[in-house]
C-alpha cells in the first residue's frame, strides 16, 4: 500500500517513516531529504533552493513534483511512504495523475496532529546522523552513548540549518497557509485517518501500523 504521513514540521513523519522502512520494506520518500541531498551534491538546482529551505519557505512546485516523478519511476518495495510531500493542492493534484499513470493510488493519508508548543521543543531538540540518516532528540530520544549513532556507529551527528525559531515560525506559517489545507481535500477524498502525534514514538506507531493492517 502506498501513504501519505501529513502533518506540520516536528510532527514525527521523518521517524515514522523511517520505521515502516525497517519494519515492512515500505520505501521513504521525503522530498525534504532529496532537496537536502541535492543542496550536499552542489547541483545547481540544489544552490537554488537552499536559501529557500533555510528561510524555512516552501521550495517550488515543479522542482519537488520533479523530485517526487523521478523517485517513482524506481523500485517500490510494499508501497511508498511520502513523508513531507505533497505540501500544496497542486502537489496533491500531481500525485494522483501520476499514480494513476502508474496503475496504482494512495490508499490512506495519516495526519500527525500536535500542539504547536510541542513542536518547538522538538524541533529545537532535533539531531540527525548524517551517514545513516536516523533521527533523534536532546530529551525524548537520546543516543545511548553520547555522540555516536546507535544505528551505524558514526559521530557525524548534524543539526539542521532550518531548525531555528526564525525558520520554523515561517515553516509553521507554511504548513497553515498551503499544506492544511490538503486534510480538507483527502477528507473528501474518504482517505483520511488522524493519529495523536503527541503520543510515544512506539505508541504513535501501533497506531499507524493499525490503520494500515485494517486493509486500509
Ligand atoms: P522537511 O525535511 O520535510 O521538514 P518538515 O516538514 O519541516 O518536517 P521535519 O523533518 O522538520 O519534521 P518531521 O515531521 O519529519 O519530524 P521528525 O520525525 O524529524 O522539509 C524541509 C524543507 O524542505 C521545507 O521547509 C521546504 O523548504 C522544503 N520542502 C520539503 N518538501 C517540500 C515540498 N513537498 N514542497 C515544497 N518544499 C518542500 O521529528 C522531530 C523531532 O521530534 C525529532 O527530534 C524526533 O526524535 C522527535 N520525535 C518524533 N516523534 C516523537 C514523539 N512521538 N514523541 C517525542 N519526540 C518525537
Ligand atoms: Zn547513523
């Protein structure tokens, strides 16, 4: 099955994601990471938007649904996961022209819901590793040693360039602007379920695994 996790910055999708990969060989694709490897590669579409990125903007439609129709063309595991994509009705609309080009459609779209207080805390917390990707957090998810990734081992431990207060004000007002919108749309759709993102990692995750065993 193929799924949409929406929700605003901080939400838990990167770390959701990031387990359904593990667990059922599902296959993550986050714009927001291809547009990061872009800017790390030096191509010239990645010089274009990391200022963009960094002010916490949204890039624009055609660079990511660009992203998003390249990635699909590539091998899908038991389904997609897209993790920060679509993010505006015309991403939305793009998405289903080019699923059904594909023969295939997005069974469910799970919206994380949370406090925008508790998002500062967790984007404020946020630390990545930079080899293998996990996410972790200064409070709710340490690594087990101090500096070292509990995944791969290694000390390249990052902190985002946008994860600032200036930027995620903008990242906020973003998502209420342009993304919210789509719950409305994928609620007429029938293809919306909601989970409380303020729960446990784990907890969050039994949910997300429920909704898709439901034969959803
Ligand atoms: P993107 O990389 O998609 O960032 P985002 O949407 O802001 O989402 P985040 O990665 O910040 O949060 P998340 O929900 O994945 O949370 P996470 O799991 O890390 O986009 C970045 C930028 O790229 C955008 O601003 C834009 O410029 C551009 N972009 C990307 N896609 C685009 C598109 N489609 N169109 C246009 N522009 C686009 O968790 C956050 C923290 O909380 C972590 O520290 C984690 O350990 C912790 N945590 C997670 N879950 C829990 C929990 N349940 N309890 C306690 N702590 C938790
Ligand atoms: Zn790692």
């Amino acid at each position: 099955v193929n799924i949409i996790l929406l929700g605003p910055p901080g939400a838990g999708k990167g770390t959701q994601a990031r387990r359904l990969v593990e667990a059922r060989g599902m296959v993550q694709l986050s714009t927001g990471d291809m547009l990061r490897d872009a800017r790390n590669s030096g191509t010239e579409m990645g010089r274009r938007v990391a200022e963009v990125m960094d002010r916490g903007e949204l890039v624009t439609d055609e660079i990511v649904i660009g992203l998003i129709r390249e990635r699909l063309e590539g091998p899908e595991g038991a389904g997609f996961i897209f993790d920060g994509f679509p993010r505006t009705l015309p991403q939305a609309d793009a998405l289903e022209e080019l699923m059904a080009e594909l023969g295939q459609r997005i069974a469910a779209v799970i919206e994380m819901q949370v406090d925008d207080a508790v998002l500062v805390a967790r984007i404020s917390g946020r630390y990545t590793c930079g080899n293998c990707g996990e996410v972790y957090h200064d409070v709710t998810r340490p690594t087990k040693v101090v500096g070292i990734c509990d995944v791969c081992g290694s000390t390249d431990l990052r902190r985002r360039a946008d994860d600032n207060a200036e930027s995620l004000r903008t990242r906020l007002l973003e998502y209420y602007k342009k993304t919210s919108p789509l719950v409305g749309y994928y609620w007429a759709k029938e293809r919306l379920r909601r989970v409380d993102g303020l729960a446990e990692i784990e907890a969050v995750a039994a949910e997300i695994a429920a909704i898709l065993d439901s034969g959803q």
